[in-house]
C-alpha cells in the first residue's frame, strides 16, 4: 500500500512509502519542527527527503487522525494569516514515546534489509 508518490531517480524506478513508514514520519516532522499544520507536513516530508516522496491529502489526513486518536499528536484549530481556519499538529508525551520506538524498529529493519542486500 502506497502512502504517497515518490518521484522516479534517475533509473526509472519509483521508490514508494512503505506502508508503516508514513505515520513515523510524520512524527519526526512534527517532533523537529514543533506545531505544523497538514501542509506544512507534507511540504516538510517532500523536503527531508530531497522530493524523493510527495505525501497526498488522501494518505495524510487518515495518517493524522490515527495519530490523534492514538494520542501521539495533539490538534487545534488556528486562524492563519489569509484568515483560513487551519488545524494545527504538535507532538504529545507519547507520541515522541513512540517515535522512539518506531525509530529503533526502523534501525533494525534497515540493518536486516541491508544485510540481504549486500
């Protein structure tokens, strides 16, 4: 399941977002940037990764209601400079818990990967 597009390198491949990976992801955002709104998420997912993925509104928003419910992240609704209402994400106690969590689960995948791939 694709969490998102990823644009193709340079051999004509598509890298994808693994499924799992979305959510800590947006962890990590928030956890470095503070309190960002969907967008700014997403904008800031496309960055870190060198464009490598382009998080889509469809992935994003049901990522970030799990994350709320879950209680990893908190939300509010702001008023931004165009007088837009935005809801707005931070990262809760147990949200940067479990970002940790998912950091070292990760670690383990990569080294795992990495060994079958050598």
């Amino acid at each position: 399941m694709c969490m998102g597009t990823a644009r193709t390198s340079g051999t004509g491949h598509r890298p994808v977002v693994l499924q799992g990976t979305l959510e800590p992801m947006i962890l990590a955002v928030i956890a470095s940037a503070g309190e960002l709104h969907g967008y700014g998420i997403a904008r800031a997912i496309e960055r870190k990764s060198g464009a490598v993925f382009t998080i889509e509104e469809g992935s994003l928003y049901p990522a970030m209601r799990r994350l709320v419910e879950r209680g990893h992240v908190r939300s509010r609704w702001t008023i931004g400079p165009s007088g837009r209402r935005a809801r707005s994400y931070w990262l809760s106690a147990s949200g940067a818990r479990e970002l940790g969590r998912q950091r070292e689960l990760w670690m383990a995948v990569r080294v795992g990967v990495d060994s079958v791939l050598a």
